[in-house]
C-alpha cells in the first residue's frame, strides 16, 4: 500500500513539475490573429524606420530605441518575436517564435504579407 501512495505522489509531483517546465504554446485561432494584430503594428513601426534610415533595422532592439518604446509580444507560440533584417535592410523577416519545431505551426511575416502553416 505505502508503494502505491509513493507511486501516486511521484506521478503527480512529475505532472506539477512537467506544466512549471515545459512552455505552453498557445495556437489558438483567436492567439494567431492577435499576434498578427501585434506584428502588424511593429512592422507599421519597421516601414517609418526605413523611411527615416532607407534599410530596415538590424534587430527590434534598435527599433526600440528609436521608434518605438514598448514592443508588443505575440500571444501565440513561445510569445516571442523572431527578427532577421534580410538583403542588406532591403526586406526583413518577422515570426512568432517557438520551441517545438515539430508541432508544425509557422507564423511569419515579411515586408508584404503574413503565412500561417500548420503543416
């Protein structure tokens, strides 16, 4: 019986640690359009920059600093944006980030339009 009550408490004391550790990424319907909503309003924000500089940003940071004081993060995946200035500041790539590759979800944008995949 104490075998039984020791199994039990490792289980859930396995569970508890599995939902502190391990990141929910929320893929929501509802989780994806207001992230874009979000990206959307940082690449508003990507399009002044290179008005006033003629090449996008290197990083969000600079972005930051220059633009815009508080970037908004995304909902959906690990509620981080990934940014990559693309041929020499001409284009960039914005994307919700993620930690499971395998869950086949892919939101990004660039310069003109958004892709959600769910492979």
């Amino acid at each position: 019986m104490k075998k039984l009550y020791l199994s039990l408490i490792i289980f859930i004391f396995s569970l508890i640690i599995y939902a502190f550790f391990v990141p929910y990424e929320n893929w929501s319907s509802q989780s994806v359009q207001e992230s874009m909503k979000r990206g959307d309003d940082i690449v508003k924000h990507l399009e002044e920059y290179k008005k006033k500089n003629g090449f996008y940003p290197i990083n969000l940071q600079d972005l930051g600093k220059k633009i815009f004081s508080n970037i908004p993060a995304p909902i959906a995946g690990d509620k981080t944006w990934q940014y990559q200035q693309e041929l020499s500041g001409k284009s960039f790539n914005l994307r919700v980030g993620t930690k499971n590759l395998e869950d086949g979800h892919i939101l990004m944008r660039d310069h003109r339009y958004w892709i959600h995949d769910t492979q």
